[in-house]
C-alpha cells in the first residue's frame, strides 16, 4: 500500500511540470504517426498485392486464350509471386525496404528473374525508416535519458536535494520510485498507439505481447543505466547538463557508432558476390547455348533430369523444350553463385544477430523485425518460395512439352498458384 502512495505522491509532483506533459505528448504524438505511417505502408502493400493478383490472372487468361501450343504458352505467360505483410509488419517493416516483395515470373530461367532488381539494390541505412521500430530502438534512449538525467542534479540545483535525502526513510526507493513513474508513464505514451494498430492489423496476442516485452525491456536496460549513472560519486559532482553530455555519448555509441562499424566489419569478414553476378552468368549461359550444338544443352540438362533422354530428338530447328532445356542449364550454371550470395547473405545475417549483443538498439531492432517477420530470413525464405514455385511451373509444363501433347485450355487451368507456396 505505501508502494502506490509513494507512487502516487510522485507522480502528482512530476506531472506538475509542464515540460514533461510536454515531452510524453510529443512521444505520443511520434508513436501515433509512426504506427499511422507503418500501417499504411502495410495496407499499400496488401493493396497492390491483391490489385496486382487479379491483373495477373485476367492477363494470364488473355495470353493463353491465343497460344496453340505449351512451349509459346510457358513463354508469353507471366506468374505473379509476391511476399505477404504479416500482421505486425506495420510495427517493423524491417528488410521489406530492402529486399523485393513481389516479382513477375515466366517460365525462363528463374535465378536471372530474381535478382534483375537486385543487381544495383541500395541497402537501407544501419538507422532505417521512421516506423515503430526505429522510434523503439534508436529515439526511445534519448526520451529515457530526456526525462531521467537530472533525476538527481535538478534536485540540487534547485536546493532541495539535502532535505529530500534527509527526509526520505530510504533514498534510493526516492530516485527508483521517480524512475519508475516516468518511465512507466513513458512506457504508457509509447505503446496505447501501438497496441491499437495491433488491434486494427489483427495482430495475434502472442506477437502483439512479445513486441510490447521488447519495448519494456529497452526501456528498462536505459533506465537502470541512467539510475546508476547518477548514482556515483562522479556523476553526483555534475550538473545536469554534464551528466546529460555523458549519457548522450553511450546512447551515440551504441546506437550509431556500433552498428555503423559492424556494418563495415561484416562486410569485410563476408565476402559475397552480388545479384548483377549471378544474372550475367545466368544470361551468358543462355546466350551462348544458341550457338552450341544442341548435344551440349541435352547432355547437360539430362545430368539432371535424366527422365527425359529418349524425348530429346529434335523434329525442327526449334523446339520448345530444347529451349527451356538450356533455360535450365543456365540456371544449373548459376546456381552455385546464387547458393554463394544466399548464404552469404545469411552468414551476415547471424554475425550481424551475434553483434548486436553489443548495441541494445539493435538488438531491439533485431527482435522486433523478426518477430513481424520482416527480417533476412523472411526474405530469403520468399526467395526459396519464388524457385519452388518455379520448379513446380517446370514439373508442370515438362511432360506436356517433352511429348508433345496437344494443346488444351482445360490443361492449363490446373497450372500451380503461387498461393500455395506464399507464407503469410
């Protein structure tokens, strides 16, 4: 009972301070905008999604309805694939500024198709975009520190220090107790806005709960620094506007400093080839295949699909399957660079998780993109989905070109949908 009048107490004589009214309304006033601006971006997304699924599949009807045959059917045919927001993407929208979240496909060689937008792809600064996320991790310390550097020196330059001490049964449940107040007052500001973007994104509890336990533990781990930076001898000696500079220089080297030279380090630890790599092997392959014989295409693919060498005569100059033939060779020719750069990519991936123990900023920036699955991972996973889907077009339209079968719009409606190996 006397825990919450002392709370009580206290916060009855912070809130008398108008500056700190005005502070937690700019928090919220930052919070709001950024949960806005989070779900909005998400709600484009799933827009454009959902406009670009019905376009494909009106298109794609249009195209075969004047093919004759499934080889021209295959090639003329585009296939919409895309990476659905989850429900807590408008919180984090993480490495969806970074990596492509739609692509359209054909059946040509996929690996030069993925990566054609990511040959010149700019990585997004160590800071990122102004969501949820960036306000948690990287302008959150400054309001903790904001509010909390002159715990004690605001006391002492306004004379009252010694007789708070004095009448205090215990001090240091004074300064705890003040801590606690703006910070949970803090705390309250950040994340009303944020739960109701929740609740309007029909977020689940479990991921909506484990994103508010992450913003509680950064606001914790700044708090109880900034309690016990003030509470030694040296910081006691102070005056607010030196404790403030000292604060200032942990949140600028933890929040800046580290990230930025990670960046660098990892870069330079991983060495990886880029998306531009990977296509122009891929289309050197399928370019100098026109001018090979066709044994070379056919002795290269069968390595691989060894099912089909007694459908390798060729009736014409031209056969379909002979060309999608070397569109899969140039794919095979690719595809050790493209396994290179993908785990590559996740190697950084796991050295960036490990150094961010050292920066809590992007620790939390870490967590909270994973936990709305706009991380590294959910990217490469879309990638993974993009080749499945592309390899279940190519068991599809395989055994109708190597036959010969006759052309048949029935047929093509059974074509593979993307749905089925999107994720959600």
């Amino acid at each position: 009972m006397k825990f919450f009048s002392n709370i009580t107490r206290e916060a009855r004589f912070l809130f008398k301070q108008k500056y700190l009214v005005g502070i937690l309304t700019a928090v919220f006033a930052l919070s709001l905008f950024s949960v806005w601006s989070g779900l909005s971006e998400m709600q484009t997304q799933s827009s454009t999604i959902e406009r670009l699924k019905e376009k494909d599949r009106v298109d794609r009807e249009n195209v075969l309805a004047k093919q004759s045959g499934y080889g021209s059917a295959a090639y003329y045919a585009f296939h919409l694939t895309y990476s659905e927001p989850s429900n807590l993407a408008f919180a984090a929208i993480g490495q969806r500024d970074v990596f492509p979240w739609k692509h359209r496909i054909r059946m040509l060689a996929i690996e030069g198709q993925i990566y054609e937008t990511d040959a010149d792809n700019p990585e997004l600064s160590f800071l990122g975009r102004f969501d949820f996320a960036f306000l948690v991790s990287v302008l959150l310390p400054l309001f903790v520190i904001l509010l909390l550097h002159d715990l004690r020196s605001s006391e002492r330059e306004a004379g009252r220090y010694d007789l708070l001490i004095t009448t205090a049964v215990k001090q240091k449940y004074l300064w705890l107790t003040r801590a606690f107040v703006l910070s949970a007052s803090l705390a309250l500001v950040l994340l009303v806005p944020f739960v109701i973007g929740a609740v309007i994104s029909n977020a689940s509890f479990v991921g909506t709960s484990l994103i508010v336990l992450v913003v509680f533990a950064h606001i914790v781990f700044w708090t109880l620094l900034i309690v016990w930076y003030t509470s030694n001898k040296m910081a006691l000696k102070q005056n607010s506007t030196q404790v403030a500079s000292a604060l200032l220089s942990v949140w600028l080297m933890v929040s800046v400093l580290i990230p930025a030279t990670t960046d660098v380090a990892i870069d330079k630890m991983v060495t990886s080839p880029n998306g531009g790599d990977i296509l122009l092997v891929q289309r050197e392959a399928v370019n100098d295949a026109w001018d090979l014989p066709d044994s070379v295409t056919w002795d290269a693919f069968l390595a691989t699909h060894p099912q089909w060498k007694n459908y390798t005569d060729m009736g014409l100059t031209f056969e379909w399957k002979w060309y999608y033939a070397f569109q899969q060779v140039g794919d095979q020719k690719a595809s050790e660079l493209s396994e290179k750069y993908r785990q590559a990519t996740l190697e950084k991936d796991t050295l960036a998780s490990r150094l961010a123990l050292l920066s809590p900023p992007m620790l939390t920036q870490r967590l909270m993109s994973s936990l709305a699955e706009t991380d590294t991972q959910a990217a490469m996973q879309y990638e993974q989905n993009i080749r499945a889907y592309h390899n279940s077009l190519r068991h599809f339209y395989y055994p109708l070109m190597f036959t010969r079968a006759e052309f048949s719009l029935d047929k093509m409606s059974e074509l593979p949908d993307f749905s089925q190996f999107s994720k959600k």
